[in-house]
C-alpha cells in the first residue's frame, strides 16, 4: 500500500489510489494529490469526514474560498477556516459567519479597517 500510494502522488494520479485498501494510507493519496493540484473537487475522494474536513480548509485557505469552509461539516475546523479566509482578505463581513464568539470577536479585532 504504501509502494502504491508513493507512485500515486509521483504521478498525482487519483486511478493509483483507489487500488489502495481503505484506511489512512488511502486517504493521505487522496488528501496530498488534491492538495499538489489545488483541486477541491478532489476532496470528495477522501473516506473519512475528518480527511474531508481538513482537505476542504487546507484548499479554502490556499484559494481564500469561502465556499470550500462552506463544506466543511465539522463546525470548530468552519470557524477556523471562515477566520483564516477572512484575516487573509481582511474582510470584516466574513467574519460575521464565525458561530464561536470567541473566534468572531478575535476576527472582528484583527482585522484592519481603514
């Protein structure tokens, strides 16, 4: 498996991974290859919610699309994400999806107005 998933991600191609037998060998493949083409819709390959998870907010934070934290289903890492995407387009209005208050009023803070 893990001869598989080295020649998978060399060749970014996605047909190499699905010979892999499910677990985490198989979800890195997926996680790395959509990471190295920058494709979100690559995301959906992963097995398990949390690899989703991070694959969407590594993406959304790369692209700064909300739409990617939009995917994301486990609500601590959407807030993180929703934070991350707004501090980098120092975009107050973003901040206002963040449901921890916390992290809201952290974002509402650092962000520049002018």
């Amino acid at each position: 498996e893990n001869c598989y998933a080295a020649y998978a991600i060399e060749r970014q191609d996605l047909l190499i991974c699905n010979r892999i037998g499910e677990g985490s060998i198989k979800t890195l493949c997926y996680l790395t290859i959509s990471r190295m083409k920058e494709d979100v819709g690559l995301c959906k390959n992963v097995v398990k919610q949390e690899g989703k998870d991070r694959c969407y907010e590594y993406l959304a934070l790369v692209n700064l699309d909300m739409s990617d934290c939009a995917a994301i289903q486990n609500l601590e890492m959407k807030d993180d994400c929703t934070t991350g995407v707004a501090l980098s387009r120092q975009d107050v209005r973003i901040c206002d999806g963040i449901q921890n208050s916390s992290l809201r009023n952290y974002c509402y803070a650092n962000i520049k107005v002018e």
